[in-house]
C-alpha cells in the first residue's frame, strides 16, 4: 500500500494510524499546489479529487477520503483496537464521531485558510468552529478519548483537524478538556513520531 499525504494536512489523520498499527505502508508526499507528488507523478492521474490522502490499494485501486482510509487501515489490524469490530454500536459510534469531525470541523476549516475568504466570512466561521470546539470539550469531560479510555481512530482524526487553531489564531485556553486532550494524544509515542516524520515538530 501506499499513502499519499502533504505534512499537515488532514493526511495526517491516516499517517497517525499507520504508525499506531505498524502497518507497512509506502509513503509519498503531495506538492498540494502543483499537484505533482515527490516522485513526479501528475496527483490529479491518481486522485482526480486533487487533495490528500488516497490510498494507494495492492491490487492497484485507489482509496480516497480519510474517514474511509482510517477504517480500512484499522480493519487490517484488527489487534490494533482502532475501531471496533464491525456491527457493534461502538463501531457506529465511532463513525458518528467520524463524520461529526468531517462535516463539522474539517469543512469548517477550508474558509479560515483560503486567502480570498473576506474577514466577516472568517468570523462568521470562526464562531461556527466555537460552538464545536465546546461541544468537544464537553464531551471529554472526564475521558481520555472521545471513545473514553481507548484511541481509536477517531482521535487521530480530532486530533488532526483540531491542532490545525495553531494555524488560524484559535485558542484553546476556553477549552480545558480539550487542550488536555490534545497535549495527551500530541506525548503518544506512535502519534509524536508521525509528527516528526512530517517534519511538524523537531
């Protein structure tokens, strides 16, 4: 397999994963810009969608979107305990939390980064973000993980979208539970080394 990333960009989430399964996964970085990845390749030949990560298969198919890549990756190690088995409520419950992050956070994110976007449309998004910063927050009141005492890969999802206030001058000093969360899921080995890998931190 091969994952197709750019370093901090919500490829970050299946890299997470990768490492955290010890799944051996080839790696190719994106230039995002121009659309050509390290080997040379035209990115828009292997994921016309044009953004990361996709997942390049064995059998030569191609895998995109995140919330699905996470899940795979997972399901090919089952012992890992990065999703739970298929069927169960918590599998679902981890699919809610999935999609909360990609319909609630993540698109969220696209205004505050795109240079064009006018400033009353940045606070207007900014606000939007408060209120699922709190939600958030709430609900890891008293857990370690959004799922309680197990990361999942939902975290490596929440963690991804969220570390991306550094960049958009969000604070998390209104937000306790979830900074504790974040510093938490940051000293994870598996998490730190990913980190490192893409250069993210020293």
């Amino acid at each position: 397999m091969k994952l197709y990333y750019s370093p901090g960009a919500c490829s970050l989430s299946p890299h997470i994963v990768v490492s955290e399964t010890g799944t051996n996964v080839e790696l190719e970085k994106v230039n995002l810009a121009e659309h050509k990845t390290a080997s040379g390749q035209d990115y828009m030949t292997i994921n016309p969608k044009g953004y990361v990560p996709a997942l390049g298969l064995d059998d030569g198919s191609v895998l995109t979107e995140g919330p699905a890549i996470v899940q795979y990756l997972a399901d090919q190690k089952p012992g890992s305990g990065l999703i739970p088995p298929a069927g169960s409520i918590d599998r679902y419950r981890v699919q809610e939390w999935l999609n909360f992050i990609g319909t609630e956070l993540h698109k969220n994110f696209g205004a505050l980064f795109n240079k064009a976007t006018p400033d009353a449309v940045k606070e207007t998004t900014k606000a939007n973000i408060a209120k699922r910063l709190t939600y958030l927050n709430e609900k890891l009141a008293g857990k370690q993980y959004l799922m309680g005492s197990n990361f999942t890969v939902a975290d490596a999802y929440a963690f991804t979208i969220v570390n991306w206030t550094n960049f958009v001058g969000i604070d998390l000093k209104p937000y306790p539970n979830l900074a504790a969360y974040m510093a938490r899921v940051a000293a994870r080995p598996k998490v730190l080394e990913t980190l490192k890998s893409e250069g993210l931190v020293k």
